[in-house]
C-alpha cells in the first residue's frame, strides 16, 4: 500500500491557497474543478491520489512565488510534466500544489559552439532532439517515453533508454541546473562552463523526484551527431542464446550504442498489433546498434554477427538503409503499446542487475510468473542489465492484483540480490519504497533523510516518495 | 598527546604497530599547508575508519583525509588539523568484474595498480608500466583472458594517485574530452560520514536511480562531507589501436586554429592539448619535436579502432599543415601512453624544480578557450613571470603553472596580483579559477576557490547538515566549508 498522508486540519484551507494562487499566475492557469483535480490524479503507474490544486506557470519568478506560499503555509507541492511517471512520483499523496510545467515549454537556446542547449523543464524530449539534429547535434538520452515526456521530468527521474550503455543516462548529460529551492529561493548550478568547484549539486537533483527543489532551467549537453550507425536484428531459439552474446559482444570490447532483447511473449504482442515480421516461433530477438565513425564500422558489424552465430543465433540481418533500420526498431519503440492491447494493464518492474547475470535471472523470472499464474513479457535493455519484465493483468481484478504487486516485489528482489538494483531508470517514487531495504540499510537511508533534511526541512516538496519513512524492514514484515 | 594516541591505538588493532604514528619525523611529512597533525592513523578498512571517525566526533579532532598526498595542495588551508587518516593500507581490489566493465576498490588503492591489473595476457595496458605486478591485494578478481579493459580516467599524477584522492578532488586530464569526468564513471560508493557512520549508495550497474545519487555528492567534496572508502567504477575496453599526433607552430594563433579545426569535425579523437614551449619543454627531452621560440605545441590523443585512428591521423596531419605547422611527429603506442603519463605527472615535477609554484586551473565556456589562453598567459608575463601553459582544447580548461622560487618575494606579490586578473578573465568567459597549488605563506591572500555561486546556500546547508561538528576538512573546501 502507498503510504497515506492528510493534511492536517489547521492548514491552510484549499479555498484560500487558491485564491492566493489566483494573485501569481493568470487565474486561467489555476485549475481547481474536481474533473481538472481528478485528471492530475494518476500517472502512468498504478497509484493515485487526488491534488487541492494544479497551477501552471509561466517563468521562474512565478514557481518561485508559488514555492514561497507553499513554504509559508507548509503546503505539499509537487512538479510534473507529461505524467509519465512509471512509480507513482507525480501522484501527489499528501494533497496540496501541483505544478505542471507545461507552458513553461521554450528551448531558450541551442548554442553549438559551446554544444549545449538551454530549455525550460516543459519542453518534449524528442522536440528538443529534433530540433539539435537539424544542426547536427545530438542530446544523447532516450526514453522510450521520449514523444511525450519532458526534459523536466527525465531530469527528476533521471531517466534512461536504450543509450545509456555507451553514453549514460540523464546526469551525464546535465550541465546546470536553475532550482527553486524549498523557500522560494532560485539558485543556478554548473552552468555551460564543464567544471565547477563545489558540490556537485546538479549530480545529487537529477534523480531526486522532486524532493530537493524544482527546476526552471536546464543547460544540456549537446555531442556531435555520429558519422554512421549500423543495426543489426539477431533472432534467437532461446533466450539464453542471445543474453550470452550481449556478453560475448563486449568481452570482444565492442562497446554497441545499443542492445535491446524482446522475447517470445512480447513478439507476439508486437505481431498482433504492428506486425513488423517477428517470427512467432523464436524465443527472443536482439536488437544490436554500433555508431560513431565509418572506418573499420563494416569489420565490427561483421564481428558482430560472427558472435551471434557463435552463440546460435537462428538468423541475423543487418539494415541496408535508413528504411530497413526503422522497421527493425519500429517492434521494439511499439512493443510497450503492443503489450497494453493483450490486457488492459501492466506493470512494468525495472530492476537492472549486472550484464552477466542476465540469463539467470530473466530464467528465474519467468518462474515467478509461472508461480502467480501471471504472463510475464520481457522487453529490455540487455546492454545495461536493465530488465523491464511486464506482468500482464486486469486491475480490476482485485486477486489479480495481489498476486502482481506479490510478484514484482520478488523479482526486485531476485535483481538486488543477483547484485543489481531495484530500479535502473523508472525511479522509486512510491511504488517501490518498501523495496529500498533490500539495496539500502538504515544507515544508507539516514543519509538520504539528512540531505532531503538540508533541502527540504519542513518536508513540503514531493512528501511520501523515495525514502521509507519508518524503518523499511518492518514496512516488508522483514 | 600520549593520551591522544592512547585512544586511537586503543581502538585498533593494539597489536597492529603500523596503525597509529605520532613521531614528530613522520608526522612533518604529512602536513597539511604548514600545519602538522597530532597523530597518523592507517586504519585497515572501512569498519576502522568507521571506528576513529567516531571518536574523532565525539571528541571534536579535525580530520583530514590523505591517499598519496599528490592533491594535498589543494584548497584553503584548514581552520584546525588533529588528525590525518591515511588510507594507502585500504589497497584491496574488491572485485574486478571485466565482464560487466565495472571494478570496486579500496580508495587506497594505487590508479596505476588498477590499470596494471586491467592490462590483457600480452601485457597491453593503458598506463605505459614495464611492472604490472600491483602493490595492492584482491579478494574476488577474474582471470586475465579478457580483450583488455581499463579505467577511463586521465588523472593529475597518473603514477601515484590514490584511487580515493582522485575521486575526492574530481581529478581530470586532458582525455576528459572523450571519457567525461569521474563523476561520469563512478557507480556507487560506500564513505565513513562526519558522525563516524558508513554509508553507501548506488552499485554495479550503469543504471540506477534507487535513491539519491550520493556518489556525484561525493565526487570532488575534497573530504569536507566525509572519508571515501570503496569506490564502484566502469571500466571500458582497451582502445583498439593507441597513438599519439604532435605538431608544433609558431604562435599561439596557428596551434588554435588547428586545434580548433580538429574539435569542429566529426572525429572523435580523446584530447587535444596545447601547450606553450616552456610546458612542453619541462615534459622532458624524450619527445624530438622541434619547436620555435615563443611557440606552442598540440599534442592529440587518438584511441579507438585502428582503421579510425588511422583516418585521424592522415587527416590531422593535412589539417596541420594546411595551419602552417611547423614540425610534426607521430608516437605509437608505448611511446602514447609514455607522453601522456609525462603530461600526467607534469605538475609534480615542476613542484620539484620550483618552490614557489602557483597552479591554477581555469574554467570557461569551451568556444572561450582562445580569449582565455593567450590573455591569460599575457597578463602573467606582463607581470615578468615565466609560465607553463596547457589548455584542453574542447573541454574549456587551461591550466597555470607560474614558475616561481620561494624567495622571489616580488614575483610572488606580483603572481598573487595577477592571479586576481586571471580570475576576473575566467569569470568573464563564464567560468572560475582555482588554485590547485601555491606556497602556504601566500594561500591567505589568493581566492583559492575562485568566486562562489548562488548555490552556495544549499552547500552550506549541506555540510552543516551532515557535518554539524566541523569536523571533516574544516575549512578547506569552497568559502571556508
């Protein structure tokens, strides 16, 4: 169960926070009705909760106004984007002040001679990526949710995609951070300069899921655009086959842009909806990418490919073109859809474990599902150990339900006791809180309290997400 | 005094005579900017650590923490000093896992030791080492029949830094351009807190956003939030194919345009460097390039598949001498990793060979670099002092060294002047300086830090958050933390 916060009584009354509210930002801006409260209810995850108000600023000096009111009257406050939270992050538990970055939705600058962007939090991760490959640059990150998500929201949730083996998730790619701080304070963090002394703030904000402050300005780092990109679609008779050679391909010190497995369940998925030509009697596909410059590109596909039939590949091709290359990713970019279309939900869990230790654990998977009479697809970034097992149901089947909450937590806790992690890129939020005991002991999380601490001594932004608040073990019935 | 130690050894091992030092001898040659600690300790692991720090809160001793000692020149002279907590004994490689390209050591352990155990069966190894027998010890490693891997990291005195020392002050070299920063490749970390807690965050894997991202906190706080103790890094494969490119011109016009021609192309190579004479000169004599009076060299690094090597070499090449380069040489690959080692290691030799040395590094945004670095150098020499300049093309970093005895006392006044303009520069073009090295007498009267930001509140916050006590590198760290 998510952890339940009220408000207490002698708060201020919602009807007067939005009347103040009303007096920062355009009025039009300030949502209230209960079908504009209940639309800010849920994300993309399995929680909700209802918020006292949404307001939508347009600048700075608004969010800072808005932060300094919920400062002085101890109101919870939360940031969100698209909502496509995937933890619970943006739900907002204890009630209070939603803001929606959505207006504040500007690229401010792209400046290549410095390779860096500069955006407000609203901006869409593909627009921004579109926007800097017309230049020839590229902004390195891409989740899966990249149409729609935000670059605020990947900056609190320090999101992934299938890159990240090579390039690193968001806090790589984060330069300076403008932060409204917990009273209304902005500071500026980093900057488009590559070092700067003192703590590395903006390092300790992505990720934080809005429990540290809220952030206004972002400068990105921008790369040169590779010269040439070659993909490969490896299909497998077990899954195992092509887990190993995600191994094999890096011990040959091959470092792909990208390697994404999906197996048999997800295919059909796929097959039923988009249809890209998987064939539905193989146990896995293996998507394979190597970037950067042409020469010697054609000698390490081919070693690719020479790995992939060391390791039983049934066949592999490689696009010949820029056509050929997206019908080969157009499964993979669909195969979340795809899955949602076989049963009206699913939970995605995101426990990421060491690259070898995949075939164990993606076998030991399949057993839970097996165990919680669950269908369990596996889509997933297998360069980066990062596991998306997809535990299909219906929620308004209330045993069913039980039974994949029983089933996620057991496989988080199969991928950190492999010597993985509880979450690779989906974040903590609420979903995942009483799993924190089993990476982090109290010590560990009394760190995490003092920060917030410093941040955030009255606990008003984002309360309830990312740190347990009672001892954890006890919350598992450890 | 007695007393002191007493408790110390009390809690270690009492056996264990390495533990704790409090002859005078030895501790004078851990002092901290002139000032000496009342005792050494050697603590064994991080449970020891644990143990002294504790006390050390209990009883209000300031701590400083030393790996090798190659960045203690480091910051503000601290506000108070009683003890230094030395972590060369913690030299345990935890667990090389060259399969998943990560590595967990003991912060006490030895970068060269890492890339020693790092190199493949025919010996190939990042660091040019004739001896790849490492000093540290290993509990769980794998065999060496893997292609070769290394750490990717390009640190000020690559031959005797400290793993944790480097961590610590976020040391960075000029292949920053295409292997990014420490806090870029760390992984997890587990540290000793001010309140004698340990602590840890983060893991094996690439990713992970299971709680805050503690080890980017810790990367570079230069002891102030704590003691680092086991450090997880990635690792990379060994670069296919290692040479390095040297061209000299005569001015400083000519070797940027060059060096900025190179950066605005698709090629991808892992720095470009360059320096004036007086910097390359004091590499040594092992590199036969000729170089003009008042004249600046730019060395580049290329690692990467051979076939891209070889296309950036022939390239680089034509691009030289289309920029009127005056001589060129190409090193392969001991020779390599010889030159950047010798880069590596530059500051301490002149350390060596001047007492008085200022150094400084000078950030700013990276399409700055050339109204930073000949501005920079002219306002030194204007001020009559001789000056090792270096500055990575592409990554906004020019590095100082004011070559300088002790007792010049005007060339010191005049460099301390200067230093005051060169900061003012730095801010200009968006950045800062920092003075990674100056005499302890004239540290009073530098901005060691350069200029502090508005983020400094949360910094503040911060320490006196997890380090009520100041206890942990009293005022050494940005304004005074």
């Amino acid at each position: 169960m998510p952890v339940e916060r009220t408000r207490d009584k002698d708060k201020m009354e919602a009807k007067e926070l939005i009347d103040r509210l009303k007096e920062i930002v355009d009025p039009e801006f300030v949502l209230s009705s209960e079908m504009d409260l209940a639309l800010y209810s849920y994300d993309a995850s399995l929680e909700k909760a209802v918020p006292d108000v949404v307001v939508l600023p347009a600048s700075t000096e608004e969010v800072a106004r808005i932060m300094t009111l919920a400062h002085e009257e101890k109101v919870p406050i939360l940031g969100r984007g698209s909502g496509t939270n995937l933890t619970g992050g943006t739900i907002p538990v204890a009630g209070g002040i939603v803001v929606h970055f959505s207006r504040m939705n500007h690229i401010l600058e792209i400046d290549t001679a410095n390779r860096t962007a500069t955006v407000e939090p609203g901006v869409i991760t593909l627009d921004l990526q579109t926007e800097v490959m017309k230049q020839g640059f590229i902004y390195q990150p891409d989740p899966a949710s990249q149409k729609v998500s935000t670059l605020g929201g990947n900056v609190g949730e320090n999101s992934g995609g299938p890159h990240c083996l090579k390039y690193g998730v968001t806090s790589n790619h984060i330069l300076g951070l403008e932060i409204v701080l917990n009273d209304g304070t902005v500071i500026m963090t980093g900057g488009k300069s590559r070092e700067n002394p003192g703590y590395d703030l903006a390092g300790l904000l992505v990720g934080s899921e809005g429990t540290l402050g809220l952030v206004t300005k972002m400068i990105l780092k921008l790369e040169r655009a590779p010269e040439a990109v070659k993909t490969m679609l490896a299909i497998y008779e077990t899954i195992e086959d092509g887990a190993n050679t995600v191994s094999a391909i890096i011990a040959e010190g091959i470092v792909p842009a990208t390697l994404e497995m999906m197996d048999n369940t997800v295919m059909r998925a796929v097959e039923e909806t988009i249809k890209v030509g998987y064939p539905l009697d193989a146990a896995a596909v293996l998507i394979i990418e190597l970037d950067g410059m042409p020469e010697g590109m054609d000698e390490k596909a081919a070693k690719v490919m020479e790995i992939c039939k060391r390791n039983n590949v049934r066949e592999v091709k490689l696009a010949k073109n820029e056509a050929e290359r997206n019908i080969l990713w157009a499964g993979r970019k669909g195969a979340f859809g795809a899955v949602g279309q076989v049963r009206p939900s699913y939970l995605c869990c995101d426990g990421t474990v060491p690259r070898t230790k995949l075939p164990e654990v993606l076998s030991q998977v399949i057993e839970i599902g097996r165990k919680y009479h669950l269908p369990i697809g596996n889509v997933f970034h297998a360069g980066d150990g990062n596991l998306h097992p997809l535990i299909m149901f219906d929620e308004r089947d209330e045993n069913e339900l039980q039974r994949v909450h029983k089933a996620s937590t057991e496989i988080l806790k199969l991928c950190a006791d492999a010597g993985g992690t509880i979450s690779g890129e989906h974040g903590v939020g609420l979903e995942k809180l009483r799993e924190t005991c089993f990476i982090f002991n109290e010590s560990d999380l009394d760190l995490e309290r003092s920060i917030r601490k410093a941040f955030d001594p009255d606990e008003i932004l984002n309360p309830g997400k990312m740190i347990p608040d009672e001892p954890c073990r006890q919350a598992l019935g450890l | 005094m007695k007393d002191f130690a007493d408790k110390l050894q009390a809690l270690l091992d009492k056996g264990d005579r390495d533990a704790v030092k409090t002859d005078e001898g030895v501790l004078e040659k851990y002092q901290v900017d002139g000032m000496t600690p009342k005792a050494l300790v050697f603590p064994k692991n991080t449970k020891q650590v644990a143990d002294v720090v504790k006390l050390a809160n209990q009883e209000g001793w300031a701590i400083v923490p030393w790996g090798s000692g190659s960045k203690m020149a480091m910051g503000n002279p601290p506000d108070r000093l009683d003890l230094v907590v030395c972590t060369s004994r913690m030299n345990h490689m935890l667990d090389v896992d060259t399969d998943n390209l990560t590595i967990t050591v003991e912060a006490g352990v030895k970068f060269r030791d890492i890339q020693a155990r790092l190199a493949t069966e025919e010996d190939r190894c990042y660091l040019p080492l004739e001896d790849l027998k490492t000093e540290a010890n290993e509990f769980v490693c794998s065999d060496r029949s893997h292609s070769g891997c290394f750490l990717p990291l390009d640190p000020v005195c690559a031959g005797t830094a400290t793993i944790g020392g480097i961590m610590a002050a976020a040391s960075t070299g000029p292949r920053r351009l295409l292997y990014n920063m420490p806090r870029d490749i760390i992984l997890g970390v587990r540290f000793v807190g001010p309140k004698g807690d340990i602590r840890g965050s983060g893991g094996k894997t690439v990713k992970n956003v299971s709680g805050y991202d503690v080890s980017k906190l810790m990367v570079g706080s230069m002891g102030s939030l704590g003691i680092l103790c086991e450090l997880t890094l990635k690792l990379l494969p060994l670069p296919e194919s290692m040479e390095t490119l040297l061209l000299s011109f005569g001015s400083f016009d000519e070797a940027s345009a060059f060096a900025s021609a190179v950066i605005e192309t698709q090629l991808l190579p892992a720095a470009v460097e360059v320096m004036n004479k007086e910097a390359f000169e004091h590499l040594g004599s092992d590199w036969s390039l000729e170089v003009p009076d008042e004249g600046y060299v730019v060395a580049v690094a290329l690692e990467a598949f051979k076939e891209a090597v070889h296309r950036m070499k022939n390239e680089m090449v034509k691009m030289g001498k289309q920029n009127g380069r005056k001589d060129h040489d190409s090193l392969g690959e001991y020779d390599h990793g010889a030159f950047w080692l010798a880069v590596s290691e530059l500051s301490r030799k002149l350390e060596k060979s001047y007492s008085g040395i200022i150094r400084a590094k000078l950030n700013y945004r990276i399409s700055e670099w050339k109204n930073i670095v000949a501005p920079a150098s002219k306002i030194l020499s204007e001020n009559g002092l001789p000056c090792a300049v270096t500055a990575h093309a592409g990554s906004g970093i020019c590095q100082l060294n004011v070559l300088m005895d002790r007792n010049e006392k005007t060339a010191m006044d005049n460099a301390v002047g200067a230093m005051e303009k060169v900061l003012d520069l730095s801010v200009q073009a968006g950045g800062n300086t920092v003075i990674l090295d100056a005499p302890a007498e004239i540290k009073p009267r530098l901005k060691i830090w350069g200029k502090t930001g508005s983020d400094f509140v949360v910094m503040k916050r911060l320490k006196e958050e997890l380090d009520p006590a100041h206890i942990m590198s009293p005022g050494r760290f940005v304004a005074g933390l």
